[in-house]
C-alpha cells in the first residue's frame, strides 16, 4: 500500500531541499476512435508523438511563499522542476513562479486551461468552482483519519475512483490531473472566543475559500463564511472584516496570521487537498519518454509534499503556541459533535448537486480505503 512508509521522505528533503531554486525564481484524446467505415478496414491509431529533440518549457505556478522548507507545495515544486530536468536529460525547462507571481489560484487554473501556462498548484476546490463541480467532493468534511488514508484515497494513477475521474476531467476541462493530494487539515482561528463546540462558532464571520463545501460547513455552526482571496486574509483579519479564518497549521504560521489571531482549535474539520494541473493539450504532444518523465518527477515531488507537510503541520503547531496563539485540542467527543453537525448539512448539499449515487459511491469508496488500512493493522 503506498505512503504507508515516511521516512524515505526525509532522505529526499535532505537531499533536494538544500538546492536553490536554479534559475527557475523569477524575482526570487481523449477522443473516442471513429468508427471503422466497414469491418475490414480497422479505424487508424492515434498519433504518437515521436522524439524529434525538441525542447519544452514548463512555466509552474503557485500561491504560497517561497520557503521550500516552510511550505510543502514550494519544496513539490523545488523537487518536481530538479526530477523533471534530470529525467529530461534537459528537454523539458521547469520556470518556478511562487507567492502568486502569475496570479491567484483561480487565475492560475484559467492560464493552465487557456494554454498560457502549463502547470499550477491550487486548491482542488478552486478547479471544482470554475471548471469541474463533481471535484468539490473531496471537500467534504471529516472524511479522511490521516493524511495516509487521504493520500491513498486520492491518488489518480492507482484509485480507480479517482482515476476515472481524472479522466473525466481532461475530458471536459483540457486539464490534466497530474495529482491530487492532501495538503492538511484545516483548522478554525478567531479573535473573539475559544471555540469548544458548534455552538461557540455561531454569529463568527469566517474567511473561507471560494470553495462551497468549507462555505457550507461554517454555516452548518451557525457561522457567517465570507470568501476571501488568500493573498487579501491577513489585512482583512487585520482590520476586523472578518473574524477568523481556516487554515492547516503551516499555512497559519507562513502567513503569520498568528499576529492577527487569538484563539485557533484543531478541529481537524476538513482535510486541505492540493491538485497539480497540466495543460493536457501540451501534455499529450510529448514524447512518450517525457510524459514518463513527467509521471515520475510527480511522483518523487508528490513524496517530499506529503512528508514535509505532515513534519510542518507538527512543528508549526508547536512554534504557533509559542507565538501566542492559544490552541485548543477537542476531545473525541467533542470533536465528533463538530463531525455530526456538518457532514449531513454538507452531504445535502452534495446530493442536490451531484446527486445520491454519486455521493454515496464517493463516501463508500472512501470507506473501503479506510477498510483496508484496518484489515492490514490486523495482519
């Protein structure tokens, strides 16, 4: 079962994350075969791109600071743009543009579709409200135990669930679903009170992302969302137009909301999950050893992602209390009175959009990953 063993995790960041950023910082088809016109002549196979030298640049966006070693989507993509050039033999160039040079998240996703750019990191919720609605799914809440049952569960190359959706999606969209993969958990920050239960967030004006599950889950506690883009939080916690926000714990820390913020509880409510997008058009004209280059750089940066990110959720928690953020850690019986107020307001939600078959083949497929992971504890 993949992601069950972390520790080679930390011989990668050793080992890529003292790099600099080599250049790459800017200022720091899917179509169904046509039918055969008779049955003796069998339809033409699609063209393969075939290696002819050329070289490729791959421009790579994203929002978060720059920091490889302070947040998990700049050391994926440090480690990505070393894999993907060492693989490439140098045929594919990898431009790094962090801390929203390009644009936010959803400009981001547009330039990825429009052909602008070739790839991005962005929340998985931003590519589900522009392009792709069936994707808000993973936004559920309380649905994964650890970010090992979330990254099993998410990965579109071996869940089959996932994989067709993947599919689905650079059918519709022209994106390509290079990965999905859990960020962190997200957790409540305000100025007002200690939030102990559904009924402390009632009346809070919460900042969310433009994401309509996270949306709905405050105003399941009786919470007022408001969306906000990211790069626009800490002023407008800053000067009280909101009350609080939601965020994992490295996140809180990079941008030092903590300075603007009493009160933060790890309600662990909803777990953050990142999506790395590709042009597919550009995707699908590489050679075939480029598109394999490109899988397997993925797969070595999707590895530091998740190990950095659980080792900064640990750690950042720890420093953010020593910053003056006073945290509070529900009980289980707390904790599971903030599961039983969201997720049916949510799944209602999902349902109407989506509908019930959809929605309950999703939830079950998560529990068969959970399944699994119980029955290997057990041998």
């Amino acid at each position: 079962m993949k992601f069950k063993v972390f520790c080679l995790v930390s011989l990668l960041i050793l080992g890529s994350l003292s790099l600099v950023f080599a250049g790459g910082q800017q200022e720091a088809a899917e179509e169904s075969a046509a039918p055969a016109a008779t049955t003796e002549k069998a339809a033409a196979p699609a063209a393969v791109p075939v290696d002819t030298g050329k070289t490729y640049t791959l421009k790579f966006s994203w929002s978060d600071p720059v920091d490889p070693l302070k947040q998990s989507t700049s050391g994926y993509a440090l480690v990505f743009k070393q894999e993907l050039e060492r693989l490439s033999g140098g045929r594919i160039k990898v431009e790094l543009y962090p801390s929203g040079q390009l644009g936010d998240q959803r400009s981001s996703t547009e330039q990825v579709a429009q052909g602008t750019i070739q790839a991005c990191n962005i929340s998985s919720g931003v590519l589900a409200s522009l392009y792709y609605p069936k994707l808000e799914i993973v936004d559920m809440p309380f649905l994964f135990s650890s970010r090992a049952h979330a990254a099993e569960f998410l990965d579109v190359n071996d869940n089959p669930f996932m994989a067709d959706m993947a599919k689905d999606v650079a059918k519709e969209t022209g994106i390509k679903l290079l990965n999905v993969i859990p960020f962190g958990y997200r957790n409540l920050t305000n100025n007002v009170r200690e939030i102990r239960t559904p009924a402390d967030v009632k009346g809070l004006k919460i900042r969310t992302m433009e994401v309509t599950p996270h949306m709905k889950l405050i105003e399941a506690l009786g919470g007022s969302p408001t969306p906000i883009p990211f790069l626009e939080v800490y002023t407008s916690l800053q000067t009280n137009v909101v009350d609080g926000q939601e965020n994992p714990p490295q996140i809180i820390e990079v941008m030092h909301f903590y300075e603007v913020q009493k009160y933060m509880t790890m309600t662990g409510h909803v777990m953050g999950v990142g999506a790395t997008l590709m042009n597919d058009e550009w995707y699908q004209a590489l050679p075939a050893d480029l598109k394999a280059a490109v899988t397997e750089a993925d797969a070595t940066a999707s590895l530091v992602y998740n190990g950095l990110g659980q080792v900064l959720d640990a750690t950042c928690a720890e420093s953010l209390i020593e910053k003056g953020l006073q945290i509070y850690n529900p009980t289980p019986e707390e904790r599971q009175a903030f599961k039983d107020a969201t997720q049916p307001y949510v799944r209602e939600y999902m349902v109407d959009q989506l509908g019930a078959e959809f929605v309950d083949g999703f939830l079950a497929a998560v529990e068969a990953t959970a399944q699994e992971f119980a029955d290997e504890a057990v041998r």
